[in-house]
C-alpha cells in the first residue's frame, strides 16, 4: 500500500484501517524510513518554503507581525531541527505505549506500539501543506492534535489488544505523557536554539539583520 493511500484511509476510515493494520507485518525501521520520515518531511518543507522563501512567520499567521526576522539557513536549520524532534519523540511514545500497556490489559509490543503512535500521527503531518495559510493554519493545526488523539483512540483495541472498558484511561495516559515529553522537548529544543543562534553576539546580528 502507498503512503499516500495510507495516510487517505487512517485519516477518512480509521476503523476499518486499524483492522488491517493490526495484523499487517512491520517492522520499526520499516515505519520509520517507510513512512514517518517521508511524511515528516512535509512541516519541513512547508517551513523552508512558506516561511523561509515567502516570509511567511508564525506571527503573521496568527495576525500579529512584527516576528523577528531569521535568515534562510537559520528557518531550515530549526525546520530540520524539528523533523529530528519529532522522530525522536515518536519513537519514545512507542516505547512508552509498549512499556505502559500491560498496565491497561494490553499486549507489549513494541512493533504494534509503533504501528499505534506512527500511524496516529499522520494528520500532524499532513496539516502542514496548509498550515501556512494565516489563521486557518492555527485552527486546522489544533484540529489535527484533537483528531490524533481521536485515532490512538480508536487504534488501541485493534492494535494493542487493550479492552474496550479501559481504551479511554489508557488514551488520557497517552496524551500525559506526551505533554510531560513535549515540556521535555521543548526545553531540550530552547536550549539548543539559545546556544547556537542567540548566544554567539555575530550569530545574533545576523539574525537581527544588524
């Protein structure tokens, strides 16, 4: 099957979708370079090309302005910056399911966790071919967030065996513990974007334009 036609199915039939992939034969690698990392190129290449080429900034998109403006390598090194985080952070989300499972009468499997969190995660990627549109970006954004969770929801019987009576305990587990990675992540990420493009004065004027 495409990645294009998966990404259609678990994004317009999840049901019937988790049911073959369930018992379709993976393996991690085969997630990752077959899937994920094609689709996570998509926020990528949205950033270098509507906000690096077009000046399009997170600013402008939610109707402030006035964003400081950062050179082109400056965009594409924190757009690559951010595919690396969220292959990192999908990656330790299926751990996680895996570990956490047979605390809600699951299977630990990590290939089926990883099936779980790869597949759930499509629409965060795919909302990137509009999130540059000013406004409905931001809404369309939160609405993908809303709609993953939806999807671990409904993959979570199917692919990790977890009874229906504790699907909705184990999907607010899921959604805490990706907060409390993101809050990790996201200092992780600041410090880095500090120390190499704010605390070397040269670097800074470059950035300011100075």
């Amino acid at each position: 099957m495409s990645i294009v036609e998966r990404a259609k199915n678990i994004i317009l039939k999840p049901t019937d979708e988790w049911n073959v992939i369930a018992s379709e034969p993976a393996t991690i690698g085969g997630l990752f370079t077959g899937y994920a990392m094609p689709l996570a190129l998509i926020p990528l290449v949205s950033t270098i090309l509507f906000t690096g080429l077009l000046g399009i900034s997170a600013a402008d998109m939610m109707g402030f302005g006035g964003g400081m403006p950062l050179d082109l390598m400056a965009i594409a090194g924190m757009a690559i910056l951010s595919l690396i985080v969220s292959l990192v952070s999908l990656f330790v989300m299926g751990t996680m399911v895996k570990l956490v499972s047979p605390s809600f009468n699951g299977t630990s499997d990590k290939v089926q966790a990883m099936k779980l969190m790869t597949y759930a995660s499509t629409p965060s990627w795919v909302v990137a071919l509009l999130s540059w549109i000013p406004f409905l970006g931001a809404v369309l954004g939160f609405a993908a967030i809303v709609y993953v969770v939806y999807l671990i929801y409904c993959g979570l019987n199917p692919v990790m065996g977890v009874p229906k009576e504790k699907i909705a305990g184990f999907t607010v587990a899921i959604v805490l513990i990706y907060v409390v990675l993101a809050l990790i992540m996201s200092g992780i990420v600041a410090a880095l974007l500090y120390s190499t493009f704010f605390a070397n004065p040269m670097m800074g004027g470059a950035l300011s334009g100075a």
